[in-house]
C-alpha cells in the first residue's frame, strides 16, 4: 500500500515526535513495548468509543513513568489481560 506523499512511517514519525519532547523523558520504544501500548489501544477501541484508544495510552504514560522500563510491556499486558475480560 502507498503512503500519500506527506506521511511519514511510523518509525521516521516517533523519531520527529520524539525529538519534540524533553530530552531524558525516555520516549524510544522498543518492540515489545510498542506492541504492549498497540494492544491496549486495541482492546480500547473495540470495548469503547474509538476515542478511548489515544486517551488510554496517554493515562498509561502518565501511570507508568516512575516504573522501569523493563516492567512497562508487563505491566501493560497484566491491565490488558483484565480489561479484556
């Protein structure tokens, strides 16, 4: 599928995005992370209002700023798990 002249990918778009924010504020994502936010978002889409996705992933940023990083992709999916429920 061709992207419309003026997108971008989604790697080259978190590298412009992440450029914009505080240096230090941690916003690479690997993999498993992305994948971990990408599920919730689903899991909101479809249990809610479409709108629920974007907000969702935004609380989460906010919930799980003092948690290391390597407990955030966990973390995600155990609130996922439940929510599909």
């Amino acid at each position: 599928m061709d992207q419309p002249v003026d997108q971008m990918s989604v790697d080259a778009w978190l590298t412009r995005f992440a450029s914009e924010l505080p240096s230090g504020t941690g916003s690479e994502l690997d993999a498993d992370l992305r994948a971990a936010l990408l599920d919730v978002a689903r899991v909101a889409a479809h249990r809610s209002e479409r709108i629920a996705a974007p907000l969702t992933t935004y609380l989460l940023g906010l919930a799980l700023t003092d948690v290391p990083a390597s407990e955030r992709s966990a973390r995600i999916r155990s609130i996922t798990r439940r929510l599909e429920r």
